[in-house]
C-alpha cells in the first residue's frame, strides 16, 4: 500500500499549486480519501475530503472557495487545486485514506 503525493513547491501569495497523489497496492476506488496539512509547528489539519465516487466533497472553512479537490480513479490519484495562497497556507500536505493511512507528504511554502 502506498501513497505518493507530488506537486509542492515555493510560491507567492496569490499563486497556484497542484498537489497530486498516486495511489498503489490497494483499491482507490473503494475508499474516501482526504487531503490534511501540517503547518511547522502545529499539529495535523484535515483540509478537503472527497468519497469514493468523487460526487462528493468537503472543505475546511480555510479552503472553501481557493482549493479544489478531485480524483480519477482510472489513474488511481487524488488531486488537491489551490488556487489564491496564502502565506498560512504554508505547511506538508498529506494525502490519506479515510483509516488514516497517509503519505510522506510534500512540502508547500507561500512566501514572497
């Protein structure tokens, strides 16, 4: 079982990023999956949720309305939009699995 995200980077404020995450050894399709976040320093923030289907998604109040989340489970990955960053939104982003399996996390920094 593995989850492998990708797409983090350095950023400015009011920019773009898409995060990616592929999945393997399990099946993608059966499971809710989520998007969550650590900030330095703090502890782990779920960000977005999405159910198997991909017809339905949550949002934390600090992503409604800048991030988007998605998935294809053809090509079993999980995607996360965000669009309008901000420096707050800097932290390692994690995709998950509803039981809590997680990935090694890729790093975000919104910093001019």
């Amino acid at each position: 079982v593995q989850l492998v995200e990708s797409g983090g980077g350095l950023v400015q404020p009011g920019e773009s990023l898409r995060l990616s995450c592929a999945a393997s050894g399990f099946t993608f399709s059966s499971y809710g999956m989520r998007w969550v976040r650590q900030a330095p320093g703090k502890g782990l923030e779920w960000v977005s949720a999405i159910n198997p289907g991909g017809s339905r998604t949550n949002y934390a109040d600090s992503a409604k309305g800048r991030f988007t989340i998605s998935r294809d489970n053809v090509k079993k990955t999980l995607y996360l939009q965000m669009n309008s960053l901000r420096p707050d939104d800097t932290a390692v982003y994690y995709c998950a699995r509803v039981d809590g399996f997680r990935g090694q996390g890729t790093q975000v920094t919104v910093s001019s």
